[in-house]
C-alpha cells in the first residue's frame, strides 16, 4: 500500500504550468512538522514537494498562496534523472489525489491571538439548568 496522508503549510506560492498534452499541473512544497521535538527543544520539518494534476492543479494554483496551510492524501513515488553534470539524481515526491485547503497564515495568526486571550467564563448554576430534563417532554 503506497499513501501518505500530510498536513502543512506551503513554503511558497505554488506554479501552475501546462503539459504539451494541454494537463494542467501544480506544484509546491508543504512544509510538515515532525511529530517530536529535537533534543534543544526545536520542532523540525520535512519539506515534501507536491505534484497535482488537472482541475485540482488549477484550484490549487488559484487558491494557495505561501504560507496557507494544507491537507495531502496521495502516493509517494520516486524518480530518477540525469543532471547536466552526467550524475544520476533522485527525487522523491508526493503526486497529489487529494488537496484540501484549511486556512491561511492570516488566519492562523488571528487564532493564535484569539488563544492568548482569556477564555469567556459563564456561570457553571445556568449552564446545569440548561441541561436539567424536565420529567413532561419524556415520552415514557
């Protein structure tokens, strides 16, 4: 089974080009944090370049920008290639079945400074009257 599941953000707006063939493909690299800290207490990433192909290449490219942040499901798939130096380079991508967009860096901002402010209080007496059932509407 070949499928990688991501949530990132994007490093840099992504480029939209055309095939000969007349298919539209996107590609971006997300930036995807790793699940535990280094030993200095930093969080790394791992920087996955991204393919999309038809539709979604265009929607992609109409609607991401740098910094938005995305969920992938696709394949991983690995290539190879000659380099003008005569080497033989490798690269491996993400080729994109699905792509769904989650929120901006503007966004994301406007919510880390929604969690730095205190939390609305209410009192604990209304909210249990709230969820008391009254003996009349149960049907037994």
């Amino acid at each position: 089974m070949n499928r990688a599941c991501l949530i990132g953000n994007l490093t840099k707006d992504p480029e939209l080009s055309t095939t000969t063939s007349g298919l539209s493909v996107c590609k971006f690299t997300l930036a995807v944090s790793r699940r535990f800290q280094s030993a200095d207490g930093s969080r790394e990433a791992d920087f996955l370049p991204i393919i999309v192909w038809k539709a979604q290449a265009e929607n992609c490219a109409k609607y991401l920008k740098k910094g938005n942040r995305a969920a992938v499901v696709g394949t991983i798939q690995t290539r190879s290639y000659d380099a003008q130096d005569g080497s033989k380079r490798y690269v491996t991508e993400i080729i994109a079945d699905e792509v769904q967009f989650l929120s901006s860096r503007e966004s994301i901002a406007e919510q880390s400074a929604e969690d730095d402010a205190p939390a609305p209080r209410f009192d604990r007496s209304e909210r249990r009257a709230e969820l008391k059932p009254v003996d009349e509407d149960l049907p037994f």
